[in-house]
C-alpha cells in the first residue's frame, strides 16, 4: 500500500479528474467513484484531507468506510 503524507494527500482533492482520496484513522479510501463525493466535497467536507475528527460528527459514522477501497497509510508527515 501507498503511503500519504498531509501534503501528498493534498493532491488527491477530487478535481480537474485528479482521484479523490480521503484519510481516516491512518488509512486512505478512494472515494473517487462515489456519488456523494462528486467534485471531491462532501456536506463541505473536501478529498484530500484527514477526516478522522469529521466522520465521528457525520450521521452515518464510520460505517461507510467498509464500503471504500483501502489505498494506502496515511500519517501526518
């Protein structure tokens, strides 16, 4: 598996049909393909960013995540 750091995972943001990958709890998704991702936000939330904190506030939790491809690690630096 790839590993991401806060500033490579910046360019997978979603746009200009760049990947979208976002970072929970170490692990990224690939969220590209996802219909509530388009143009890589989500309910303000934008790809290439650690929402570790965001997904314990969103309705549907963490449960969502089984559903994504893993695509690598992820640590802040």
């Amino acid at each position: 598996m790839k590993k991401f750091t806060k500033e490579s995972l910046l360019h997978y943001d979603g746009k200009d049909g760049r990947p979208a990958y976002v970072a929970v709890d170490g692990t990224v998704y690939d969220v590209t393909n996802n219909p509530h991702w388009t143009g890589g936000t989500h309910h303000g939330h934008l790809a290439g960013r650690d929402l570790s904190v965001a997904i314990t506030h969103s309705p549907h939790g963490k449960s969502v995540l089984s559903k994504l491809n893993k695509v690598g690690t992820y640590s802040e630096n």
